[in-house]
C-alpha cells in the first residue's frame, strides 16, 4: 500500500496451514525523517487476510460523497500488527482520502512480556489505493486451495 510518504510492503515468503507468513516494513519516504519499521517473522491467518480487505471496503463505504469516520482498530489473532483507517472523506471510490495508521507489536503483552511495545506511522492513503490493497489481500485470500483456509 503505498501511502503520502510512507509505503507499506508485505514480503511474503511461504504458507502453511491456513496461514500466511511474511515480513512486514513501514518504510518512510524520506529515511531522513525516520527509520523504516520491520517486524520479521509475520504470520496472518487466510480469514484475518479476509477480514483485513473486508475492514477496508467498510471504512470507504459506497461510491458517493461521504466523510469517513474513524474506524475501529484492525487487529490480527496473532497481534503481529494494528491498522486503524481515520477521517477522511470522497466524492467517490476514484477520488478522496483519509488517515490510516499502521502499528507493529515489536512486544507483545502476556507473549513476550512486559507491556506491550509498538512502532508504526499515520500516513494519508487515497481511497483509490486502499481499494486496491484490500482487493488484492482479499484475492489472495481467495487464492488458497479450498480445504486450507
């Protein structure tokens, strides 16, 4: 997904089991400003894949004028990682934007101990963009052999 000066990039490497595994990078525009963001290791469940493009497609809504409101925080079974998609507004599914914020869990409470510890960035992403994001993690959800989702 690439956003207004940060890109967010899901490096897939493998599937097993109902669940893909993948690095995730937040990586700024200018690395001048902040230093990417990795977590290594990811792992996401094909329904949560599913849930993800689902959380995308209802925080845009139908294609008319509309605000978008902050949603709720997207989170995976496994807490690997956050979205939270916030304000915004369009006149349609080819114009508009709105915030979306995406946090790794570097710590994760009750897992690794300690309190929870995490990193990420807020960024504007176009209505258009986050369409296509959530239609090629729904896709690809989609394109696992039945009887393994």
């Amino acid at each position: 997904m690439k956003c207004d000066g940060l890109e967010v990039i899901f490096a897939w490497y493998g599937y097993q089991d109902a669940i893909f595994r993948f690095d995730l990078r937040l990586v700024p525009a200018s690395r001048v400003e902040a230093a990417p963001v990795i977590r290594r290791g990811c792992m996401i469940a094909t329904s949560d894949l599913r849930r993800l493009g689902a959380y995308l497609f209802e925080h845009i809504g139908p294609d008319w004028p509309s605000d978008l409101a902050e949603s709720y925080p997207f989170l995976t079974s496994d807490l690997d990682f956050e979205v939270t998609a916030r304000e915004g507004a369009h006149s349609g599914w080819r114009d508009g934007s709105f915030a979306i914020r995406w946090m790794i869990f570097a710590r994760v409470p009750g897992v690794d101990g300690g309190d929870a510890v995490r990193a990420g960035f807020e960024a504007t992403v176009t209505v258009a963009e986050a369409r296509r994001f959530a239609d090629h993690a729904t896709a690809l959800a989609n394109d696992v052999p039945r009887g393994e989702s």
